[in-house]
C-alpha cells in the first residue's frame, strides 16, 4: 500500500481519529459478491479505489443469503473484533423476500428494524462508526410477492426503514439507490443487473462501487476524491 506522508497522516488522524485504517463491509451476497467473485465485487474496488491514498484497509463480511438477523448473529465474530472501524451495512434484499410456500418475509419490517438498529448500537458502542447502505435499484423481472406487492415496492419499506434509523440517530446514509436510479436509469436496467434482477454482474459492480465512492465522498471529504 502507498507510503502517505507524515504532514497527510498528522491532519488525516486530526480529522478522522482512529477510523482512518479500516472499512469492514458487512452484508449479503451483493456485499460478497457472490455473482462475479470475491475479486471483483464492489469492496474489492473500493480497496483498489483507496490503496494510493492511504493506509486503508477494506474487509469484506458479507455473506451470500443473508438477512439483517443472520449479520447481527456473526457481529460478535466478524465486526466487531476488528474495531475501530468504519463498518458499511448492507441488508434488505433478502429480508424482504419470502421463502417458498411462506406467506410471511424472511424478516418482518419491525424485526428488520429492530435488528438493523442493534447492529448499529453495538458497532458504535465497540468504538466502531456505523454507516448504513441504501440498496440498488432492482430489475426485471418483478414478480409480485406472497402479500400481493411487487418487489421492488415491498423493498421501498426496508429503505424507509434504514432512511429513518439514519436520521434519528443521525447515521450517515450512502443512498445508491437514488445515485444509481439518476445517475445510471437506463444504462443500469439494461447493463448491470444479471437475469434474476437483483444481483449485479461485473459491470454493475464497477458502477455500484462508483456511486458507492461517490456517496462515502460526502462524509469523508478530501480523503475519497472520485
């Protein structure tokens, strides 16, 4: 990793404290990047992205399948032993999903709320600094779920979730929905998305990791120049 001068480190630690060494991203398989290896997904890149501008170290914890209840399970093990940290959550997507045959989500919005907000909680209280991840947007197809709504707007309950947990306890909030949706609409639908519409291909991890950097530029200025 490059060599960053004494003067850079001095106002960086002044700034950013004890976070400035570690992002441990925490998630499901968008996180794990199970559909394009682990090489290629969008923490690797933020790694690539941030290895010329100092001593950053970028972990990556997620795990394909998994819902918010599952990440809150493994904290203990995967999170929280390597604080301080700036720790990335990623949930919702399979939260909101059913498995066959049910007629109730994976985890209920309540549930959801519940356990995104202890996730939060205990990374701060372990010295670690929590930010919380907006999911991208989902394709085609948009099958309509057991409580006869459609996917992409059952979704749009876990984001209202996250958005408000990040404002009341005033969160950063890395939006790559709305980034991507702007930013990206047609070429996202068409090019980034594989056939189920919900997991990224290699050119969707490149745009995510891109809107991703964007949004993290906003809480840390000066130190993610895009």
């Amino acid at each position: 990793m490059a060599f960053c001068p004494c003067s850079w480190i001095r106002s960086w630690c002044t700034l950013w404290g004890m976070y400035r060494h570690r992002i441990v991203c925490l998630g499901d398989s968008i996180t794990a990047s199970k559909s394009v290896g682990v090489l290629e997904g969008w923490p690797a890149l933020l790694q690539l992205h941030l290895q010329e501008r100092g001593p950053w170290c970028v972990y990556n914890r997620g795990v394909s399948g998994e819902t918010v209840r599952q990440g809150l399970d493994r904290l203990d093990k995967d999170v929280l032993p390597l604080l301080p940290a700036i720790v990335l959550i990623e949930f919702g997507l399979n939260d909101s999903s059913f498995k066959p045959k049910s007629t109730i989500p994976r985890v209920i919005p309540q549930d959801f709320r519940i356990c995104l907000q202890e996730i939060t909680e205990r990374i701060r209280s372990g010295g670690g600094k929590p930010i919380l991840v907006i999911n991208h947007p989902l394709g085609r197809p948009d099958p309509i779920l057991p409580n006869r709504l459609h996917r992409q707007l059952y979704l749009a309950r876990y984001h209202a979730i996250t958005r408000t947990l990040a404002k009341k306890k005033k969160y950063p909030l890395l939006d790559l929905h709305h980034r991507l949706k702007a930013k990206y609409a047609l070429p996202w639908q068409a090019h980034a998305l594989n056939r189920d519409g919900v997991h990224l291909n290699k050119r969707g991890h490149e745009m995510y990791a891109h809107a991703l950097i964007q949004e993290l530029s906003r809480w840390l200025p000066g130190i993610l120049p895009t």
